[in-house]
C-alpha cells in the first residue's frame, strides 16, 4: 500500500510505502529523483509520519466541507 499526495510528475512529493518487511517508510521526491529517505522501517504509519515531520514533511489541508 502506497500513500502519497496527488501531484505533477515533476513536483515534489512525499511518499509512504511499506518496504519488504513490511515497515512504514518515506521519501522525499525532488524533481522526480529520491532525495532523501526513511533511515529506518516503521511498525505504525504515524510514527513513520512523525519521522518524517521531522525531516520537513508538512501535511496539506483537504479542503473537504
């Protein structure tokens, strides 16, 4: 299962997938090249978000009423 925000190819993303042990991870996409990356597996997906918050990631509001 992947999770990431809907964008052009170019832009920059995030991205939240599970790895082959199936742990959380993330990736910061730049110009459509990995530019930084989860140094560790996650059991939760939220934690595995919060390390990434750490590292600059920043949610976007939905916009839904």
């Amino acid at each position: 299962m992947t999770r990431q925000r809907k964008a052009s190819p170019s832009a920059d993303r995030w991205r939240f997938f599970r790895d082959a042990a199936n742990r959380w991870r993330w990736k910061y996409i730049m110009q459509g090249k990995a530019v930084a990356q989860a140094y560790e597996g996650f059991a939760q997906y939220a934690d595995c978000v919060a390390d990434a918050r750490a590292h600059g990631y920043r949610e976007i509001a939905s916009g839904k009423r």
